[in-house]
C-alpha cells in the first residue's frame, strides 16, 4: 500500500472516530451520515480492495451504492461494535438450534453453512452480510439462503432498501432478516420469500418487552437444496426465534439488563 493510500485511510478512520464522537454527544444528523471510502470505482476493483482489507475489521461496515453498470460509491457507517457481533451470531445460531430441535438430530448441525461477513455481488450490485446460512448441498452457490444484516448509525429506512434488494426474482436469497442497536432503539426487521416475484415484511420492535416471535418454515432454509432425511416430513414446520431471548441476549451484552 502507498503512502497516499495509508494516508487516506487515516483520514476515513478520522472522520469515523468524529462519527462516534457525534453519536455520544446525541447528534443523531451527523452520527447517521455515511463517511465516503470512495467517491466512485469500479466494482472489480473495489472486490480486490476488500480483499486485500479483509483482516481491518475497521473497514468490514462498508456499503456499495452503484453509481453505473461498472461502478459504485463506497461508504461506511461505523466501526463494528460488540453488540452487533453477538446479535447476529445468536440469530444464526438459534436458527440451527432450532432445525436440530425439529429434527431430533444433533448432526442436522453440520447441513447448514455459515459465512461469516461474505461480500455477495448479484446485478451490479455488492454487498456486504454480517452473517449467512444455505444447504450445505445447494445447488447454486452464489447466494445463500439467509442473510443477516446488523445496524447500528446506519439509518432504519436504509437498512430496509438494503434488505429488501435481496428479494429480486434474480436470486437465491429466501430471507433477509436486519436488526438495528442504536441507543435505546432494537428493532428487527425481517423479508421472506414466498415465490420467486413475491415476498412480505415483518418488523418488531423488542423495547415493548411483548411476547413474540419470528419464524421461517423448514423447507424455506433448504429450498435449493435436498431436505434431509431426518427432517422429512417436517418441511412445514416453523424455525422460531425468540423476541424477548433476543432483547435480553441484547441488553445484558449492552449492560441494560
């Protein structure tokens, strides 16, 4: 890396540290606002750029916001936080405890994937999952089933778009679930698959401590994939998590409890 390329790093690290220090002082206008990684590139650059970053967990947040065919703008909305980590990695991992529940088998463990932060490009898009879980045996291996996404400044209405642009006939995503921890606030929103041209939203706010629940029937987890065999019979039986585990998970991390 050049001394120009060191250099401006610094500076979007600079510019993060002040986002964090506005998110403190309360100033939720300018906490929210997006630091520019860069103005425009083209997205094969930008795939190798990530690549050759992938172990500066300071840049892991970012977002690419298409610009052309060929190329996007580059953004990041925060450094990672703790909490958001433990958030997404409890989801997944309550979805494969519960597939193993159904089927009264612990190796129903080992038939779900699990990519941690993969970069998923599909139009002239990228993006960039905190988590995801497909059939270990899926037939396409572009996307995955199930992709997770954590907020933290990043607006809820830009999180939505982000999620619901997984929905397109062109992919093989069947949920898309987003969560947002950003001070007292802990939503969750979720979008599911139906048919290839139709899908629905979900969203829970956890702060009202009510009971519930969100769900995501068996087959929908391996749809692409063959449904094993212990697991036969249960293809419209229902992976349930939790709402009010998840907002205790949440704030006794974030020392709420």
């Amino acid at each position: 890396m050049g001394d120009a390329d060191i250099e401006h790093l610094n500076r979007v690290r600079e510019e993060l540290y002040q986002r964090d220090e506005a998110d403190e002082r309360g100033d939720d206008v300018k906490a929210c606002r997006p630091v520019v990684l860069f103005e425009e590139i083209c997205r094969d650059d930008f795939r190798a750029w990530i690549e050759d970053h992938q172990d500066d967990d300071d840049f892991r947040y970012w977002d690419y916001e298409p610009l052309t065919v060929e190329t996007g703008r580059a953004v990041l909305y925060y450094f990672p936080t703790a909490v958001q980590t433990l958030a997404v990695s409890e989801i997944i991992n309550e979805i494969r405890s519960e597939v193993v529940r159904i089927g009264d088998d612990e190796e129903l463990s080992e038939t779900m994937l699990t990519s941690p932060s993969p970069t998923l490009r599909f139009g002239n898009r990228l993006q960039n999952a905190d988590a995801a879980l497909e059939p270990r045996h899926a037939l396409r291996r572009d996307l995955p089933n199930v992709v997770v996404h954590a907020a933290y400044t990043e607006s809820w209405s830009h999180l939505e778009k982000k999620l619901q642009s997984y929905m397109i006939p062109a992919t093989a995503v069947q949920v898309a679930i987003g969560i947002r921890i950003f001070g007292e606030e802990r939503r969750v929103m979720i979008f599911q698959r139906i048919d290839e041209n139709t899908f629905y939203e979900d969203e829970f706010d956890l702060t009202r401590k009510e009971p519930g629940y969100f769900s995501i029937p068996v087959e929908t987890l391996y749809r692409g994939g063959a449904i094993p065999t212990s697991l036969a019979g249960h293809e419209s039986e229902e992976v349930k998590v939790d709402l009010a585990w998840l907002r205790d998970v949440i704030d006794e991390f974030d020392g709420r409890a």
